[in-house]
C-alpha cells in the first residue's frame, strides 16, 4: 500500500511558493507518544542550544547515541526504503537518502524563534545535495496565540500550525523560506522530529550555509 495518494503529490508538486504538503494523521498515535516520551527536559546537557538571536531558544539533539528508543524508531522509519520510495513517488525525486544531521529533535520554548531562512544545500560529504526537509510536530493543543507557527515562503505565504501528529514535506531550495520568527509566548514547548533527505550531486553546486533573510 502506497504511503502517499496520487493526488497528494499533486499537491506537492503544485503547491505556492515552493512544493511542499501538510498530512495530518500520518503517523499513529503510540509512535509519537513514544517519541515524544523521549525528550528530555531544557536543561539537559545533551540539547545543543543556539547562542544566535536568530535562531533563540532553540535546543537539537541529531546524534542518533542520545535518542532514546521511541526517537530511534520513529527515525528509523524515517530512514527506511518503504519512506524513501515513497518520499521519491511523491515529489518526483530519484536517489534518495536520509540523514539527521542537524535535524532529529529540535525544541524551543519561551521567548524561542527562528528567523526566516533556507537552509545549507550540500551535504558535509560533499557528495550529495539537500532536496527535501520532513517536520512532524508533537506539540498536544498548540495554540497558534503561542507564536512558534511554522511560515513558508518570502513573504510568509503558508502557515502551519505545529499542531500534534502534523507532518510537514517541502523542497529545499535557493528560494524554499521558512521559519518560525514569532516568540513563543508563554510556558510551552515546540516539539518536533526533524529528518532531511538528499540525492546525489550530479554537477557541481556553490556550496552555501544557511541563509537568513534579512528584513
């Protein structure tokens, strides 16, 4: 059975300001609970944190060592050949592969925000370029009154809600904008699970970090 409607990769293909697709639902409700069982709280010493006002208050954690087991599994779903087959059905793209580097867990609570930005484009083994990010949120009841909504686009065309259970596919690109630059208000934590898919580099690319949009 496919993991992806035909029509859904309608949507991807053809969705503004760049490809992408919101699913609700994808993924069952014990998974994630799992998964989200197995965040630490703020202060552990295993978050990476992010001095950058740019990027503030936000906490990762991509060494796979340090997810604990629900974490692992969710990700290795992520990372398995039914998703990458699935993944290439939906958006087109052939040669799939996966990787967490700076992806896996991500958190950000009071105060947090991540400017609007499009993310580094070539792989640190300098072999293959980013063509797909994948954001599946475990935050349960957000309101989008708390900020830490997820915008897409130049002029923030799309917003998505980081409500429970809500996955997020879109293409990387030179113009894929996104961000949540609205302060989270309040005591709540933006949960989310982080995985990001590449295809082999056919050419060569100028290489570039990521890249902020300044206002």
């Amino acid at each position: 059975m496919a993991l992806f409607t035909e029509e859904q990769g309608r949507a991807f293909k053809n969705a503004k300001p760049f490809p992408h697709l919101v699913v609700d639902g994808f993924w069952s409700d014990l998974d994630l609970s799992l998964a989200e069982s197995d965040f630490p709280g703020p202060a552990d010493t295993r978050w990476r944190t992010y001095p950058d006002p740019k990027e503030y208050g936000k906490r990762a954690m991509d060494d796979p060592a340090q997810w604990g087991k629900g974490v692992a599994q969710f990700m290795a779903q992520m990372h398995s050949p039914a998703m990458l087959q699935a993944l290439g059905e939906l958006t087109g793209l052939d040669n799939l592969s996966a990787d967490s580097i700076g992806g896996g867990m991500h958190m950000t609570g009071t105060d947090g925000r991540l400017d609007m930005h499009v993310d580094f484009n070539v792989h640190p083994d300098g072999q293959r370029i980013r063509r797909l990010n994948v954001l599946t949120f475990l935050a349960r009841d957000w309101d989008p009154a708390w900020g830490g909504v997820l915008y897409l686009g130049e002029n923030r065309e799309v917003e998505v809600v980081p409500a429970w259970n809500r996955m997020v596919i879109f293409a990387c690109s030179d113009v894929s904008w996104h961000g949540h630059p609205e302060p989270i208000v309040g005591d709540h934590w933006r949960k989310s699970l982080a995985c990001y898919y590449y295809t082999p580099k056919e050419h060569e690319v100028s290489a570039h970090t990521t890249t902020w949009l300044t206002s």
